[in-house]
C-alpha cells in the first residue's frame, strides 16, 4: 500500500494552524529534528517498513514531533495536527471523545506511551474521511 506522507511545508502549516488558534510563540528551533520527523514514518530496515501501517505512521508522526521538540512552541499541538492532516491525506481523521486528543498528547510528550500504542489509539479513535 501507498501513503500520501507529509513534508515540510504541511508540518509548516500545521504549526501556524496551532500558534495562530491557541497561541505560543512560532518558528522553527531546529530544522535537523524537523527534517528528522519528517522522515521517521518512511524509515526502513532490511527492506522492510519500520512503521508498517498507516496508524503506525501517523503514530511515528505524533511521536517524533511531540519527543524531538522541533519547534519554539506548540510542537504537542502540532503533532496532532499534523498527524491528523496525515490521515487525512490517506482518508481518515481522528474523532475521539472531547478530551481525548490533549490527553494523548500529553502522553506522548512525556513519554508515558510507545508509538505501538499510539497507534492502537490511533485506528480505534479514527472514522474514513473523504473531501
């Protein structure tokens, strides 16, 4: 299967989406760990996708941004941002119950969950999307 993956200037935007709605100082802290993220969910090793799945991409999405702090501000709001944008381009959104999402990524960012979980999460809080 084939994903539509994100690259910098829609984790860019998704930036701006956050600060512009909830506030924070913008910009980029350092471009080598936005690079970084921006890369995980394509990795491999042997051949074989690190992140096999679409949950697991979005999940790698959510975690990298979240943990490798790429941005001045807003990298948790970010993450799921950008993370939904991403399944969004591969036809699905996050609809969680209200709350849901900020307690997750608070989660990720302190590092009390793994990205198989998030992305166990991720399935069982998602519906198909179409534009």
């Amino acid at each position: 299967m084939s994903f539509e993956y994100l690259r910098e200037p829609d984790v860019l935007i998704a930036h701006h989406t956050a600060i512009t709605l909830f506030g924070g100082s913008s910009g980029v802290r350092d471009r080598k760990a936005l690079d970084s993220c921006l890369k995980q969910p394509e990795q491999q090793f042997s051949g074989q996708d690190l992140y096999p799945d679409l949950w697991a991409k979005a999940a790698a999405y959510a975690y990298f941004i979240c943990q490798n702090h790429p941005f001045v501000d807003g990298n948790k709001r970010t993450a799921a941002i950008a993370a939904n944008t991403f399944l969004a381009l591969n036809g699905y959104r996050l609809s969680p119950p209200a709350g849901e999402i900020e307690r997750m990524f608070l989660k990720i960012a302190t590092g009390k969950v793994k990205i198989e979980e998030i992305a166990v999460w991720m399935k069982e809080s998602a519906t198909p999307y179409s534009v």
